[in-house]
C-alpha cells in the first residue's frame, strides 16, 4: 500500500471517531476534529468543551498488522493530562479501542453509581402519592 492510501485509511477512521463523538455527546464540527495525517500530536482534536465530556487523548491506528504495545505507548505519550484511548481497525473489520484496565473500571464504576441514582430516583416516585 502506498503511503497516501495508507494515510487515507487511517483518516478514515479518524473521522468516523470524531462523528461518533459529536453524535453521541452533541457537540459541534469546532469541538471535535480530526488532526491532518502526519501532524504530531493527538489524532482527535477536542475543544475545552468536548474534553468535558470524552476525557481521552485518542490515537486512531488502521493497519493489518498492528504492533499494539507501540501503539499504546504513543497513545500515552500523546497528552498525558488526559487518559490514552487507542482505536484501531483493518480492512473488512470492526473497529476497537483499547484502553488500560483501571481505566475501563472507572468508566464501569461511574455507569453504576448513574444507574443506581436513576433506581433511587425511581424507588422514590414510586412512593409518592399523587
């Protein structure tokens, strides 16, 4: 594969990340984008606001054949205020991300505590009388 087809598919997946983010918490094109091909830094640009809400420094990798421990590494030295989010894909496959575990239970955690506030708040409608 050539170069420029090679980066076109990582801006691919670049770009259906940072859809994937604007659509899930309904942020506009201005505060999620994608970081031109061959630029340093994050592959997924996010304003102040957008980084309220997906609090990941997103490394996007879309090859057949990735050496996932080197692609981690990057994802965490890219901006290490933020926790490293690696996505990846190859062709005629699913995309994926990885993240360290300690992360994923923090995320798993936070969604408990949300749903054991909305069953609280249901236990108490039911008891109200109207």
């Amino acid at each position: 594969m050539n170069t420029s087809s090679a980066k076109a598919k990582g801006r691919r997946l670049q770009q259906r990340v940072v859809e994937l983010i604007r659509l899930l918490f309904g942020l506009a094109e201005d505060d999620v984008s994608s970081n031109p091909m061959g630029c340093s830094g994050e592959d997924v640009k996010l304003s102040p606001l957008a980084r309220r809400h997906f609090p990941f420094s997103v490394e996007c990798k879309n090859t057949e054949k990735l050496n996932i421990w080197a692609a981690l590494e990057q994802a965490e030295s890219q901006n290490r205020k933020y926790k490293p989010l690696l996505v990846f894909s190859r062709n005629h496959s699913k995309d994926y991300c990885a993240l360290k575990l300690e992360d994923f239970m923090h995320i798993l955690k936070q969604i408990k505590q949300l749903e054991d506030e909305v069953d609280g708040l249901h236990e108490e409608k039911a008891g109200v009388d109207i």
